[in-house]
C-alpha cells in the first residue's frame, strides 16, 4: 500500500496507521520493521508535502522497533537526501525525518547518533532559515548544543566538511565553509590542516562566485586556529599571504572587502609574515579613492565605502613590528591615515582609528631606531581632535578617540618618545576634551590630564 497508494487520504492513512501500530502493537509490527523503514525512505520523496510529513512521522515512530543496521542505512541515506542534490523540498524532508527519529526514537537515535550527527551539524548552517532550525533542534536535543559535541565527532565533521568544500555546488561549497570557520572558533586543527589547508586554498583560485567571502573568510581562520601547524612551515605562510593579497585586489567590491578584511587578519595574527611593504601601495590607494572606477556607479558608492573600511582597519593590522621598517615608513603611515581621519565619513574614520591603535600597539620603543617621530605624534593628536575628538554627531567616535589616547599615553610615557611638546600637546588636547558635554567623556579626559604629572 505504501508503494501503490494513490491519492492523499489513501496515503495519510496508510501512515497513521503504521503509526497506531507501533504504539498500539510493537510486538507484531516488529518482525515487518526493516523493511517497512526501508520501503519508507522511498516514500518520504512524494510529491506532497502533506504526504512527505507523515511518512516523516510514521518513520520516527517504526524505528523504535527495527535493528541498528537498518536504522544507520536509513539515516545515512537520509545523509545523502541533504548532501547530495540542491533540491530544497528533498533537503527540507530529510531534516524533518531526521528530527522525527530524534523525537520518537531517541534511544534508538543516541545508538547511531555518530553516522548521523556530523550531517546534522552541517545543516544547522544551512542558508534557508527553516531548514537550519530542524537541524538545530536535532543538534541542540543530542548534544545540549555544547562546543565539547563539535569536539567529540571532530574527525567525522572535519572529514564531511572538506568533502563538501570540493563539491561542484557553489551552496555546499558555501555552507561548509562557514560550519568549518564555526569549527575553528571552539577548537585547535592542527592534526587536520594537511587536509584542510590545500582545499581552502584550491577553493580560493579562480573567479568570484557568490558565497566565495565565506572561503577567504575561512583561511585566516583555520590558520589561527593551527599555529603549531606552522611552527617550521613558513612557506606555508608565505603562500597563505599570497593568496589573501591576490583575492585582496579581485574587482568585485562585495567579495573584495571580505578578503581584504581576512588578509589584515591573517598579518596581525602572524607576527612572523611581514607583509607590510607588500600591501601598503593598495590599501592606502583604496583609502585614497584612486582606484579605477566607472563614474556612473553611484549605486557602489555605499560599497566603496565599505571597502574603504576594510582597508583602513587592514592598514594597521598589517603594520610591521620591525623597528628598521617602523623608522622608515611611520611617516608615511601617519601621514596618510591622519588625512583620511579628517576628511571620511564616519565608519571609516572608526576603522581609521583601530588602525592607529594598532599602529601604536606594534611600534617598538625598546629599539635603538626612531621608529616614530616627534611631529608624526603631534599630527595624530590633531588629526584625532579633528577626526574624532570634536565631532558631536558621534558620540562612538569620540570614544574610540579617547580609548585611543589613554592607550597612547600608556605607550609612550617613560620611553624615549616622550617628549616636553608631547606632553604640552596631550595637555592641550586633553583640555579641550574636558569641555565635552558628555561627563562619561569630560570626566576620564580630566583623569587622563591628571596623570601627565
């Protein structure tokens, strides 16, 4: 019947029956269990959705009765319903069937709860919102949603997510490229980086799809999270870094702000890749807005200005450590941010300001070298009243001014770049600070004054 049944009520029936038996009379329907299952992994595929939910249901309820084996051959071909076609109402019944086994058979469901549960962690980051949730209940009900579950079935979730990296769908490539990042945020990769590390990188070459930002997104990511990794693979790095500055300059300003995001990322990260000589000339053509655009785009213009962003935040990020470099190219560096602090709308003067906290944070004021001048310190200082310090209309920036000038202070005194005009000019400002309307801002501005003594 379940075969040849013709028409909803037939069908609908014919599942709540199956249904009343299991609870009614498990000791008949038991023997018939196996391959009733497998007769409904077919016909959870019907054409109704109304029909697919029932037989979804009936499904949960026959595998309390039926063996292990037939239950893990079930739930991986249920696997296979999700992973393997883009069809959303087949991905869509898979979930459900599998959250109906959970619900209704969640003793038997913990006994192959490890063919199944990888599957189900990928489809909690599926892109239809009702899709992930089933798939987030599941996870959620088996593992109390807790990063030790991620760490439990690493090596079976590592092993799905790099086969979907491959795969000729750019959604699936997509999709397991954000789970594999979500991975990488509660635990180490080391032990998995020769797998995962050539198929970050070969899924990077070539054109832009959408969905790629995930992929650049990614690299930096699995990078951090390996460092041992690369303890006595610098190579490796130096490749890595490559490829970032190579996606960095991709015309696509939606795909291109991402990875330019992800190379500052990755350069603060690894202290050890200098790559500051290498990216300047870009970012700060970015931040300049001199790079080749058709005028009659203004619909980028809001794009543009995020692009800008990212390059304004990546600028300091990618600051160099190296006190010889530092001597030669603070200048420039100061030179070229204060002016755009002065004359960029306000996301960009914040990512400005990141950059110069970054800037500060890097220099290296134990070195015999001059590695920041006297008039660079007071151009940032007037440039911050400028660009942050007076601008009323945000509130935000003038914060993330005055975060930044306790943390300059703390950087330079006692070393040999404070200076007597230094200190006058922190004076100077710092008074000026003081008048703020704000007492959250007048009050640290006078605490700030107070410990230039």
């Amino acid at each position: 019947m379940i075969k040849k049944a013709v028409g909803l009520p037939t069908k609908a029936g014919c599942a709540h029956l199956l249904v009343s038996l299991c609870i009614k009379k498990p000791a008949v329907m038991r023997p018939f269990a196996d391959t009733i299952l497998k007769t409904l992994g077919s016909a959870i595929k019907d054409k109704s959705p109304a029909v697919r939910k029932s037989y979804a249901v009936a499904v949960g309820y026959l595998s309390r009765l039926v063996t292990d084996a037939a239950l893990v051959k079930l739930v991986e071909r249920l696997g296979g319903y999700y992973l393997d076609t883009e069809e959303e109402d087949l991905r869509s019944i898979a979930a459900v069937t599998v959250r109906e086994i959970s619900k209704n058979a969640s003793d038997k469901f913990k006994g192959v709860a490890s063919a199944i549960l990888p599957t189900v962690y990928y489809g909690t980051f599926d892109a239809h919102k009702d899709i992930a949730e089933v798939w987030k209940e599941v996870w959620e009900e088996h593992t109390t949603g807790a990063t030790s579950a991620v760490k439990l079935y690493a090596d079976e979730i590592v092993q799905l997510l790099s086969k979907q990296l491959t795969s000729a769908s750019w959604n699936a490539k997509k999709q397991s490229a954000i789970a594999l990042k979500a991975v990488s945020d509660v635990m180490e990769l080391t032990k998995y980086m020769d797998t995962i590390l050539p198929l970050v990188l070969d899924g990077l070459s070539g054109r832009t799809w959408d969905g790629k930002e995930h992929v650049v997104n990614l690299l930096p990511s699995v990078a951090l999270s390996s460092k041992v990794y690369f303890s006595d693979k610098a190579s490796k790095l130096q490749e890595i870094a490559k490829v970032l500055l190579r996606e960095s300059k991709k015309v696509n300003k939606q795909y291109k702000r991402y990875a330019i995001d992800a190379l500052g990322k990755f350069l603060d990260g690894f202290a050890e890749v200098d790559y500051y000589l290498e990216v300047k000339a870009m970012l700060f053509m970015i931040l300049e807005n001199n790079e080749d655009e058709d005028e009659d785009e203004e619909h980028d213009k809001p794009l543009q200005l995020m692009v800008m962003a990212s390059s304004a935040k990546a600028i300091g990020l990618a600051w160099t450590r190296n006190a010889q470099l530092q001597e030669q190219h603070s200048s420039e560096f100061v030179t070229k941010t204060c002016q755009a602090l002065v004359r960029n709308i306000w996301n960009v003067r914040a990512a400005l300001l990141e950059s110069l906290d970054k800037f500060f944070e890097k220099l290296d004021l134990t070195s015999s070298a001059k590695v920041v001048s006297e008039e660079s310190i007071v151009l940032i200082l007037d440039s911050l009243l400028e660009g942050s310090l007076r601008d009323f209309k945000y509130v935000g920036l003038r914060n993330q001014g005055l975060e930044l000038l306790k943390n300059l202070i703390a950087k330079l005194k006692g070393t040999s770049a404070w200076t007597p005009v230094i200190s006058a000019k922190l004076r100077e400002v710092l008074s000026i600070v003081r008048k703020d309307p704000l007492p959250s801002i007048s009050e640290v501005a006078a605490v700030l004054e107070s410990t230039l003594d």
